[in-house]
C-alpha cells in the first residue's frame, strides 16, 4: 500500500468513527416531546398560528427520530432543538391568545359597568 492511500484510509475511518461517536439525544427528545404535549394541552390546535408551528414540531420530532435511527444524532439533536423551539412558540401564541380575549371580554364589562354607571346618574 502506498503511503497516500494509508493515509487516505486512516483518514476516512477516522471520519466514519467521528460520525458515530455522536451520542444519541434522547433527552432532548424527551423535552421536545414534553413541549410538544404543553403546546396540545394549551390547545394550541384552535389558533391557527400556534397550530402551524404545533405541526412543524411534530414533523420535526419525527424526522429526528429517523435520524437517530440512521445514526445522524448530530443532526437530530438540532433538529430536535428547533421541535422544541417550535412547540413552546405554539404555547406562547396559544396563551397569547387566550389573555388577549380574557383581556376584550374584561374589557367589554367595564364598558359595560360604565354605561351602567352613566345611566344610574
């Protein structure tokens, strides 16, 4: 064997072994996940916004899984962080929603209390 291609072979192992040496990111998975059933709980399926990006965690989570699968757990791991990302943005817009119609409907009865007011005098 030549030199270059001992050189070449030892390089190309080193790289196959750097690839699987990634550890597989189960705890992130287990966040995202965690998020990801946070953002259904807030019923972030009812806005459409929070619902979109419920759903790009959800493809997200399952494609990570299948690089994981594929030994990619590099790649997975940031795929997983954007899942995550993704799911808490759903809750955020969900609550979001929810304490801006709790913040109309009080609101509403102040104006309503007022009225009331203006016409008791």
């Amino acid at each position: 064997m030549t030199r270059v291609s001992i050189v070449a072979t030892s390089v190309l192992l080193l790289a196959s072994a750097g690839c699987g040496s990634y550890p597989p990111p189960t705890e992130r998975m287990t966040t995202a996940e965690a998020a990801i059933r946070g953002a259904q709980e807030v019923n972030a399926t009812q806005q459409p916004r929070a619902a979109l990006h419920l759903k790009l965690a959800q493809e997200q989570t399952d494609k990570a899984r299948r690089l994981m699968e594929d030994g990619d757990n590099e790649r997975a791991e940031l795929t997983l962080k954007r899942a995550q990302a993704d799911a808490e943005l759903a809750i955020a817009i969900a609550k979001e929603t929810e304490t801006v119609a709790k913040a109309k409907e009080a609101q509403d009865r102040l104006e309503q209390a007022k009225a009331a007011s203006r016409k008791a005098k």
